[in-house]
C-alpha cells in the first residue's frame, strides 16, 4: 500500500475514538461548552499567578532588577529563541553504511514528503542542498539530570569560537499519526544561551554564565514589553538545575558528540497557509556507537506528526522499528537513554 493511499478517507468509529474527528461542536452547543471555560480559565490563570508569586524563589530587588533591565537593553544573555515544534527519532547505523548516505536518506525523505504535502493541497518550495547545509562539528554536552535540558559547549571545544549552548524543552504535545496508529510527541524547544567562550571554557565559567541567567530570567519577568520574557515555571527549573549542573565538579560531567548533518528546507504554501519546515539526517558518533538521527522542524504540529508517519514508512527506518532500535526523543534525552543502556 502507498504512503498516500488513505489519506482521503471517510472518517470511521475508530478515527472518532483517537479523536481525529473532535472539536465539531456547533451553534449553541460551543457556547454553553466555551463560556463556562474561559471563565474557568480565567480564574486559573489569576490563582496560578497568586500561587506562583508566592511560592517562587526571592527575586532580586528593586536596584537589581532596574540594573539588569539596563543591561538587558545592551545586549542580554537569554535570548529565548523559540526553535517551533520538533520530532526527533535515532536509530542505529550500519557498519557498511558510509557518512555521506545521509544526503541520499534526506532526498528520499523530501520526495515523499512532497508527495503527501500535494496531496494535502500544498504548492511546495524546495532549497536545494548547499555546501552551507552539510555540517559536521564536536559538541560537548554537560550532563543535566533532564531531558528537557540540553546544555553543551556548540562547536569544538578547543576552538575560540566555541559556544556555550543552552536548550530548554519549554511544552511537549502528542499528536495522531494519520497512516499508522503511532503516536507522535512533539517538543518545543527554546535557545536560551549561546555565548561565545573564548580559551575558557571551564566549569567555573559555565557557573557564571548560569548563574547570571538565572538572576536575569527573574529580573525580566518585571521588564518593558520588549525586554518581559513569557513566564514559564518549567523554564525557572531547568536553568536552576543546568546551574546545579556546574556547581560541584563531581556531577560536572562531560560526553563528547560528533555530528555530521545533512539539512533541507521546505516552503509550503496553500491558499490558507504558509509554514516552513526543516528536515534533516545526520550521522552521529558517540564513544564506538554510530547512529542515525532524523530530525522535522516547523511550526505546524499536525503537519508535523503527518510527515513524521511518512518518514517512518521508509525501509531501513522500519527495519530498526521492527528490531525495536529506534529511540524517540531529542538529543539530552538520547543521551540519557544511551548512558543508561550502555555504561551500565
């Protein structure tokens, strides 16, 4: 059966139940449903607000926080890049199989994305590969006790550009698949550092920046419009312990990443949208291990999980699923499952 083959169904019991046909509420209906809720979440968000307030750490004072602001203005630390939406799948790499086969992997996964995006009603856009697009770099990732933090120094480590990197997975979400029955989490992640090191790179160093992000994130809670970042508990969290990360030396773990990554761009336009999306295939070596990582990138959640269901029909994807060697997850995360799976 082709990938494109049940995209135009008609909607049974079944999709019903896995909720592919909810939200159909209509006239008065929606809005005995929606009045009562935003009432209700209304209410929720002035309570959360209240708790929150209480229960937050001390922040910095008044002084403090109009000195950070000056400072934000100059050029702040936190950036907050909001990255959009990504799913993210590793699988082993076989020995035969040379580095360079990622860019043939990218061009079948574009071929039969495209195919589905027409199919959807989409007129598509597609950069060609560049030498801009094929990377290959060292990272150093220092170990956080969370997936959702992904903290590491960006580049070689021996080199005066090397970046120090900070990641935070800011909301997760679980979409339908629409030609298997798998479910897809999706990851919000957003840049929050990348400062430039120099020579010193140092746990000392990592401390410091740390730190002055966490006083900062506090201060801009309070900032103009331009400078307030959105408040995020989660956010609060994950820098606290990327902090607590660099504070003793014994959990100042290190694990080295090389990474060669093959990166496509698609524009899809329709006559009521227009995304961007990235995909892209690399190769990464960690310790003897060498894998596969596939990567979607874009705004849309449900075109995302759609082209994730499509990237997974592909054979030697398959084949590591029938093996049950693929792991589901973003970087911080795959470390994690590697460390526990293999330095036991």
């Amino acid at each position: 059966m082709g990938i494109g083959e049940e995209l135009w169904r008609v909607p049974s019991n079944e999709d019903e139940r896995r909720g592919l046909n909810s939200g159909k509420l209509k006239g008065k209906g929606r809005l005995v449903v929606v009045l009562p809720l935003a009432v209700l979440a209304c209410f929720a968000l002035s309570a959360n607000f209240i708790l929150r307030s209480m229960g937050e750490s001390p922040l910095v004072s008044g002084p403090e926080i109009a000195a950070l602001q000056k400072a934000v203005r100059r050029g702040a630390l936190l950036t907050q890049t909001i990255e959009g939406w990504e799913w993210r799948a590793f699988y082993p790499k076989e020995e035969s199989e040379d580095i360079a086969l990622g860019e043939k992997k990218l061009k079948v996964m574009l071929e039969n994305v495209l195919h589905i995006a027409k199919l959807i009603g989409f007129k598509t856009k597609r950069n060609k590969l560049n030498h801009e697009d094929v990377e290959t770099r060292s990272d150093i990732y220092v170990v956080v006790p969370d997936p959702g933090a992904g903290l590491k120094y960006r580049g070689d480590g021996g080199k005066e550009d090397t970046l120090l990197e900070l990641k935070l997975r800011t909301r997760t979400v679980t979409e339908f698949g629409f030609f298997s029955d798998r479910d897809y989490v999706l990851e919000d992640w957003d840049k929050m550092i990348r400062k430039p090191l120099g020579k010193d790179r140092g746990r000392d160093v990592v401390l410091e920046i740390l730190e002055t992000a966490v006083q900062e994130y506090d201060a801009r809670q309070f900032g103009s419009a331009e400078d307030r970042f959105r408040f995020n508990p989660q956010v609060k969290r994950l820098l606290l312990l990327a902090e607590e990360s660099a504070e003793n030396e014994s959990k100042f773990k290190q694990v080295s990443m090389t990474k060669t990554r093959y990166l496509d761009r698609l524009s899809l336009v329709s006559k009521v949208l227009t995304v961007n999306f990235k995909f892209e295939v690399t190769a990464v070596k960690l310790d003897d291990s060498e894998w596969w990582s596939i990567g979607i990138e874009g705004p849309n959640r449900l075109l995302c999980s759609v082209f994730a269901d499509v990237v997974l029909r592909e054979k030697d994807v398959q084949k590591a699923l029938a093996a049950n060697k693929v792991i589901f997850a973003g970087y911080p995360e795959f470390l994690q499952v590697y460390q526990a799976e293999h330095l036991r």
